[in-house]
C-alpha cells in the first residue's frame, strides 16, 4: 500500500511540474494481439486462439532523437499495451513493435511475416496506434487442419 501511495504521490509531481513548467504534454498508446495460428494457414480462423503472456518489444525513436524501449505482455485477451506521457516536444516519432517469445509450449513458433513491424507515429495526444497482430504456430499443425 505505501508503494502505491509513493507512485500516487511521484505522479503527481511530475503532472505539477508539466503545469508549472508551460511545457504541452503529449500521450500515446501503442498496442496489438499476438494469436496462435493452430492450423499454421496464416488467417486467423475459428481454430485459432489468443495467447496470454507472449512477451513483445515495442522501441521508438522520439522527435528529438531519443530511442526508448518498451517491454509488454499480452493479457488474458491477448493483447498488449504501451503507452506514455511526455512533452510534445519528445513525442514519438518512428516505432518499430517485434515479437520476443511465446511462453506456450503448444504454440511457440513465429510465423513467417510476424518478424517485426516499422511504423510512423503521427497520432494526437490521447489517441492510440494498433498493430497488426503477431503469429505464432504449433510445431505441427493438428491433424484436423
């Protein structure tokens, strides 16, 4: 509880020093699915389901030439999330989303045009940037496929 307390209270300092400073801040959100393709046909199907817990990196170079890495985990819908508060003046500018690993035994393999995805990102603050989903397969698809 006092963590909490601590990080409500670093929180606020930060959001007074962007009111106090003058400095417009900016907000971005980038996020995506990662989804295990069963039958290893590269369209998302009835078969095919999310997975929770595949690990994706998201690293972004800011307006001013800052490069910044992002870790995030898929949740139990599968998707991930990264987002950020900065000045308008460090916003985002290029980014570049990959997959990392896949913790499912059952479905562990990258497909084949999931290996990394560049993108600019020209959003207003507040508003969010979806990436194409991620694949991963099975080792061998299931004899009903």
């Amino acid at each position: 509880m006092e963590s909490k307390s601590k990080n409500l209270v670093l929180g606020f300092v930060v959001l007074a020093v962007f009111l106090i400073s003058g400095v417009k801040s900016w907000t971005g959100e980038i996020h995506g699915r990662v989804v295990c393709d069963v039958c290893a046909d590269s369209s998302i199907g009835p078969e095919d389901h999310i997975l929770e817990g595949a690990e994706v990196a998201v690293l972004c170079i800011t307006k001013s030439g800052e490069v910044v890495n992002y870790q995030a985990f898929t949740n139990a819908k599968g998707i991930y999330t990264v987002a950020e508060t900065m000045p308008e003046s460090d916003r985002w500018n290029t980014c570049l989303a990959r997959p990392i690993s896949s913790f499912h035994d059952h479905c562990n393999h990258l497909g084949d045009r999931s290996t990394g995805i560049k993108f600019t990102y020209s959003r207003p603050s507040g508003h969010f940037h979806t990436v194409r989903p991620f694949v991963y397969q099975p080792s061998t698809a299931p004899s009903y496929c």
